[in-house]
C-alpha cells in the first residue's frame, strides 16, 4: 500500500479505517511555531485547523463593550441591548488576549466568564429575544483558505457551538454554586423555553455547517458526566445530537463531539448516540475511561484522543513513558488519532517527548512491535 498524507491518515482513523501509521496532531489553536513544531512536523505530526462556517448577527440587538477598572487585571463588560430590556457579562483577559489563537491569552488562557449573561429570571425573556433575532450567513472563506494552506499535512474542521442545554450550563447560566441545576429546577418553563429557542434558532447554523467544504464538522460540547448527568443527557442532548447527526450525515459528512470530561457514567447513552467520532477523549489520569474500555464501548465510533495535560505537568521522561502505556492500550490502534492537546500549550520538550513515540508507530500495534518500541525509546 503506498504511503498515506497525513490527512488521510486522521480520515481513515475517523472513517474507521486502518492507516498505515498512527495519525497524531497538534491543534493550531494550541500550537507554538518554532523550532520544535518544526522539528514534530518533519517527524509526522500532523496540523489540524479548526475555522467557522457562518457568521452570525441579532438583529434589534445593540452591543456595547466597556472596559473596567479591575485589580484583577482587564476585565471587559459587554452589554446587550434590546427592545425588552439589557443584560450584560464580564469577563476577565490575560495579556494577549486578541492577538494570540483563537481569542487566548499569551498563555494560551480563554477569558474567564465572572458575570454571566444569565443571573436570574427577568434576564431570560431578554435572551431568548436575542436568540430569536439572531441570523446566520455562509461564509465559508475561512475554511477554505486554511485547506489550501494546509494541504495534505493535516485537516481542516470547521465547528458548531456548544448544544443549547450546555450552552446554557456552560456559558449563559453557569454551573458554579449549582447555578443552572437551581434555575432548572426553580423556573424549568423559562430554561426549557431558551433552549427550544435555541435549538430553533441553530438550525440554519448547522445546515451552514454541514454543507461546508470539509469532512468533519465538530460540535463543541465539552462533555463530563459530572456535570451532565445520563438524565440531562438523554433528554436534552442526545435529541440535539440525532438531529445534528441527521443533517450532517445527508451532506456525506462525519459528526465529532468534543467530550473532554469523565465519561463513564454516560458510556453506554454515548453508544446510542450517531456521534461518528468523540473527539477529545481523556483517558486516566483526567478522564475515567481507559482507550481501551472506550473502544468496546463503542464499536462504530473513532476516537480522538486528548493527551492528558496533568501527564505532561510530570516532565518529558514521564510523558514519553505514558505514551508508550496508551499506544499499548489502543492495539491494535483501529479508529485512533492522537492530539497533542485539546486545551492548553504544550512544552517544547514534551512535544518532542510524544512525538519521539507516536513517530515510530506502525499499525497494526501488537506487543512484539510495542516491546520493540520501549527499547528503541528508552
């Protein structure tokens, strides 16, 4: 067989088929460029880009940012005006916020959310109103000139927002305290209300979405069954995502999710779901799921590993020794890429530490080759 691109390595693990090698990539988002991204990339690290489909605006909505004085640093409020009324969030910003990937500091920090669009019940009309005046254009520019940059040394994704339920668990309400569980239990009309409002409203988003020119659209959900329960997930998230599967599917595209958290409660809801690929999984010590465990579990789906962070916070000798544990128990490596990170910066030297493994991984992995491995790296 001859030798696979990068790209068609990942599309062949997401399309669960088997690659020649094992497809591992970094995310730009989270990626330096120098020397070591250099060195990773001539080494068969792929580059996968993540860029949106659609713009978006609200009509009868007037938005208004401000800065305010904060000892905590930059903290910016942004007002939304509308016809019944104004909410408003803050959030705090690290340096470099704005000139960095995807609106991270220089750290590679998101801005904290520290008052949320939604605080109480005179707040939910006002959303909904600006759900409901929001419009979606195609714009699929963006994806397009990442892929003719991109090439074959990797993919090109294009992404949806969190799904109406999380959105508001996530982003709108909050969790913190118990918040959402609190709202959803004291005016479950009002919360039920916003996310059939919004699930309306993201319809004309994911049909932008799943006519885009790539293969794999992603939902961003950030899933851990600590937060959503297998109740909250069967009656508001597995609808939302049969219905997105649906749509995406016609368009002969593949449906990712990004579940980051501790998934075993949810396992079995999750092989229900038509979800083709989970993207993001996080095995121990983050997640609570082996690869392993997670590949029986569901047979009809890929998965796109995270490399755990709090691995990499133990120095480049101990990452490179956990990588050889997970590539032992993904064998024989079907249906499996690896990222280098799904949340923050990696070190140059543990970047090199992960590659100097995943490199050398031919597939089918099997044990005598493995052992080969470990002596070859050690």
């Amino acid at each position: 067989m001859p030798e696979m691109t990068r790209r068609q390595r990942i599309l062949a693990a997401a399309r669960r088929q088997r690659a020649d090698r094992l497809p591992f990539f970094h995310y730009w988002r989270h990626s330096q460029v120098g020397w070591a991204e250099r060195e990773c990339r001539n080494r068969g690290m792929s580059m996968c880009w993540v860029r949106p489909s659609y713009t978006e605006r609200m009509e009868g909505v007037e938005i208004v940012e401000q800065p305010l004085r904060s000892a905590q640093g930059s903290v910016v409020r942004r007002t939304y005006h509308t016809p019944l009324g104004s909410v408003f969030t803050e959030e705090r910003r690290e340096p470099g916020t704005g000139q960095w990937h995807a609106q991270r500091s220089w750290r590679d920090v998101s801005p904290w959310t520290t008052q949320r669009l939604i605080k109480g019940p005179e707040d939910y009309p006002i959303v909904q109103y600006m759900v409901e005046h929001t419009e979606y254009m195609a714009d699929y520019f963006p994806i397009e000139q990442a892929t003719d940059w991109l090439g074959e040394d990797g993919l090109v994704l294009t992404q949806l927002p969190h799904s109406p339920m999380q959105t508001l668990m996530i982003d709108w309400v909050g969790s913190e305290g118990g918040r959402f569980f609190y709202h959803l239990a004291d005016y479950p009309n009002l919360v039920e209300g916003l996310y059939r409002a919004l699930c309306e409203s993201r319809r004309r988003a994911l049909e932008i979405a799943a006519q885009a020119p790539v293969e794999i659209v992603l939902c961003g959900d950030n899933l851990d069954g600590f937060l959503v329960n297998p109740r909250l997930f069967e009656r508001y998230f597995m609808p939302v995502y049969a219905e997105q599967a649906e749509c995406i599917h016609a368009q002969g595209k593949l449906m990712a999710v990004h579940m980051d958290g501790r998934l075993r409660v949810l396992k079995e809801l999750i092989a229900r779901t038509e979800i083709d690929v989970v993207e993001a999984f996080h095995p121990p010590p983050m997640g609570d799921l082996a690869v392993s465990e997670a590949l029986r579990a569901w047979p009809d789906k890929a998965v796109w590993i995270g490399f755990p962070g709090a691995v990499y916070a133990l120095g480049p000798e101990e990452t490179r020794r956990y990588t050889l544990e997970l590539l032992r128990d993904m064998a024989p490596g079907d249906r499996v890429a690896v990222a280098m990170s799904t949340e923050n910066l990696v070190s140059n030297e543990n970047l090199i530490a992960v590659t100097s493994v995943l490199e050398k991984a031919e597939l089918p992995l099997n044990e005598v080759y493995l052992s080969a491995l470990e002596r070859s790296s050690s």
